[in-house]
C-alpha cells in the first residue's frame, strides 16, 4: 500500500505536463481579418490590386443612353480602353485610381473632307463598393475625375473641337473570382461632364462618354 500511495502522488503531475503538452500543439484560434476569407478571396486586408479593361464606348446626352442626341449624334460607337490601381480596404470597399482612354468617329456630316475622331483621356478616383457574395461579386463605383478631349485626324475643317472639364464616373459592374488573386468581370460607365464644349453647333455640342469593358483585375 505504500508504493500504491506514492504512485497516486504522481498522477496530479502527469496530468498537469500531458494536457500542457497538448494545449502546446493546438495552435490558436485565428482573430482579426484573417480569420475570415471571402470566397476566392484575400484572407487579409488592406492589399493592392491592379487591373486593365477594355471594351466599347459612345457619346450620350441627357441619360446613360441618350446616344442620338448632342454629340452621340454625329458620332460613333468606338474603343474604350484603361487602366487601375488601388487598394482594397475591406471586403466591401476599396478605393482606385483609375486612367479611361476612348475614341469616337466623327461622321462625314460634320467635316467638310476627310476623317476626325474625338479622342479621349481622362484620370479619375472612384470609390468602390462590392457585396462579398460567392461566386458572383456585384459593385458599383463613383468619383471625381478630368477628362481631356481632342480631335484626331487630317486637317481638314471639321465642327469638333477638343474641351477639358472636370467629370464624375458613375457605373455598375460584376466579378467572378478565380483565385485569391485574380478576377474577371465586366462593367459599365456613364462618365457625367460638366461645361463641356466640343462644338460651335448647338446640336452637337454637349456628350457624355458612355462605356462598357471588360475588366481584369490582380491582386497582392
């Protein structure tokens, strides 16, 4: 009985050193940011994230689709092209800058001989806002901008003229995740100018750039 009682005086030291040793193994429970990973998304924020787009674009007038008035009227739809980078706050919101290119013929009706394009570059910062839903991810996406416009082509007269004003990009868009790093999607703009003047005719003198691109983004 006595070795039996010096034995029992061991156990509550044993028990102590064995469930340290398995409490050692157990790593702890994740807390913050990474804890929590979007579907195919960034486990951690903020990070960087780049994109390039390309699509189409047109004048509008008066609304998003108002192609057959001012100077969507007397041109056409033409390539749309730009450039992104930013940084992704949360999952929700991110903040980008973001370089808008397009080109837009000018019809024969408003240049006395010859070819003329309206040839646009524009540096805008939008906010964006994203609902972290799987699979499908929608956001929409505003901010101030300046837009530069210029006529490109021959030298022969034409009743366009460049202009540069202050504009708000206003769009919609979607991207599908394919990795943690990388998402493909599509989005459409209505790039809102304000005192523009592309023309001496009245008719042909005010347009909004109206745009659709595909857009693909990388994350860091």
């Amino acid at each position: 009985m006595p070795i039996l009682s010096k034995i029992l005086a061991y156990v509550p030291c044993i028990l102590v050193v064995t469930s340290t040793a398995f409490a050692q193994e157990s790593p702890p429970p994740l807390e913050g940011p990474a804890a929590v990973c979007s579907w195919q998304g960034p486990c951690a924020y903020p990070h960087l994230v780049f994109g390039v787009d390309a699509g189409v674009s047109h004048f509008a007038e008066g609304s998003p689709f108002g192609f057959g008035t001012g100077t969507g009227s007397a041109t056409a739809w033409g390539p749309a092209w730009g450039l992104r980078a930013g940084v992704e706050v949360s999952r929700w919101f991110a903040v980008d800058v973001h370089y808008v290119g397009t080109s837009n013929h000018a019809d024969d009706s408003v240049s006395t001989r010859g070819s003329h394009s309206l040839f646009t570059n524009a540096i805008a910062a939008e906010l964006r806002f994203t609902a972290p839903t799987p699979y499908v991810q929608p956001y929409l996406f505003f901010g101030p901008g300046y837009y530069s416009t210029s006529v490109s082509g021959s030298s022969s007269t034409t009743q366009f003229a460049g202009s540069g004003e202050f504009g708000v990009p206003i769009g919609v868009g979607f991207q599908v995740p394919f990795s943690r790093g990388l998402s493909l999607g599509a989005e459409a703009t209505y790039h809102r100018l304000f005192g523009e003047s592309f023309s001496d005719n009245e008719d042909i003198e005010g347009g909004d750039p109206f745009s659709i691109n595909a857009v693909l983004r990388f994350r860091l």
